[in-house]
C-alpha cells in the first residue's frame, strides 16, 4: 500500500529570504552563492523534518526557517547527509528548568545541574529540542558568540557515528588531524582555567568543547582565528569553510 504523509504546503523562497534577513544573521555575512545554497539547505530541512511546537506553542513558518537556516550553516559544505539521524525538532517558547541527570558524557543538555535547559540534542534518532526565545534572540546577535541551533545540531553531527566524544564523522574530514588537535587544545585550554573567546562550559568535556567552539567558529570567527589559529585551521578543515573570510558583522 502507498503511504504518503501529509506535505505542507512548501515555504516559497521569497518567505524563506524574508526570514533570514529579519533574524539570521550569520546570512547576511554570506557570499551570494553561498546563501543561494543555505536557502536550498534550509528549505529542504524544514521541508524533511518533523517539527513541533509544545507548552502552548504552536510553530510557524518563521520558527521553522529560522532554526533550519541556523542548522544548515555547518553543513554548508556538505549536505544533510549529518543530520539524517535528526527525525523532529521540537521547540517550546521559553526556556525550562531541569534537574534530570542523564547518563554519559555530553548526553546534550547544558550541564546536569538545576539549570535552564535551552537546548537538548537527544542521542541516536533522538530530537532537537530548543527554547523559541533563546534561538531568535542568538540568531539575530551572532557577534554575542552563542548560537543554541549550532551547538545542538554539532552535538547531532558528533552524534552521527554513535559517540558524543567531540570527533564528528565528516565526510572528507581528516579526523586523525582534528582529534590530535581537540585533544591538545581541550586540556590546555583547560589548564589555563579561563579563556577569552570560549565560554567556560567548552570545558565540560571533549563533545562540549566541539559544540562551543563550533558556535565561536561560525560566530565570532576572526576573534577565535586570533586567539586560537590552530583551532580555527582544524575546524576550517572540518567544516570545509572559511568564516573568518565572511564578510565582517554588522553589530547590532
Ligand atoms: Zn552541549
């Protein structure tokens, strides 16, 4: 029997740009060609990915562009192939407050104290979970050096050969070269106890240092290629990107 699911009606491209120029603005730093290919990106993720709204919030086009936008911008140089484990992303208006403790390192959430959870990147074909008011307000403020969608989708890409150990499956990436390299800057970086361009809960463990310095990548990348160039060098090569030659951020 052929099943099909319900399609949506598709988001036009005019609604997608629409979108990105009000609230991603990592985009507006893109060379034409590549937010050409973050728009197909984007459009194919909101249009191949569950999506959910919960504690009263119901999703809109807007929520759903904005999120795929901020995911597809590791993924620029490759396709969605990294986040093909990734089946819904769930997104409730605020953030919430949790004790749970989960097992493992790096299981996704934050930390595993009482915190307020903005993000959660549940293992194997579990869900991206983020909180609606955290997303937009990193979105719209890159130069902040946080961005919640990059660190959890990182955490999915980490994810992708069943390890959240900090080393992500890329293909074409010389992981041999970029685990020397996490490993080295981890526990140095760690020594030292304080660091300019990484906030300090990089330092939780090898999958959150990959997470963190991968927001710092695509957000501030001329301040962490100053600061750490060994890093920005092994994550350019991860990601098969340049940001640092982006055009510079409008603050604002
Ligand atoms: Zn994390």
């Amino acid at each position: 029997m052929l099943w099909r699911r319900r399609q949506d009606p598709e988001i036009s491209p005019e609604v997608i740009d629409a979108v990105m120029r009000r609230n991603v603005g990592i985009a507006a730093r893109l060379a034409p060609d590549d937010r050409e290919r973050l728009r197909l990106l984007t459009a194919e993720l909101v249009s191949t990915k569950s999506w959910e709204g919960v504690s009263g919030l119901s999703i809109t086009d807007e929520m759903k562009v904005t999120i795929a936008a901020n995911a597809a911008i590791p993924i620029l140089a490759h396709d969605t192939w990294p986040y093909r484990q990734v089946k819904a992303i769930i997104v409730r208006p605020s953030s919430t407050t949790s004790n749970s403790r989960r097992s493992g390192p790096a299981a996704g959430t934050y930390t595993n104290e009482t915190v307020d959870i903005v993000g959660e990147a549940v293992p194997n074909f579990g869900p991206v979970a983020l909180s609606w008011d955290t997303v937009v307000y990193e979105s719209r403020h890159p130069h902040h050096g946080n961005n919640v969608v990059i660190h959890e989708f990182a955490h999915k890409i980490d994810m992708n050969d069943g390890y959240a150990d900090g080393v992500p499956p890329l293909r074409g990436a010389f992981l041999d070269g970029w685990r020397e390299v996490l490993n080295d800057e981890f526990e140095r970086t760690e020594a030292r106890e304080s660091d300019a361009v990484l906030r300090p809960y990089a330092f939780s463990s090898p999958a959150e240092f990959f997470a963190v310095s991968s927001e710092v990548f695509f957000c501030r990348p001329a301040e962490l290629n100053e600061a750490k160039p060994v890093l920005y060098a092994a994550l350019r090569e991860l990601y098969a990107q340049d940001p640092a030659r982006w055009r510079p951020a409008s603050v604002g």
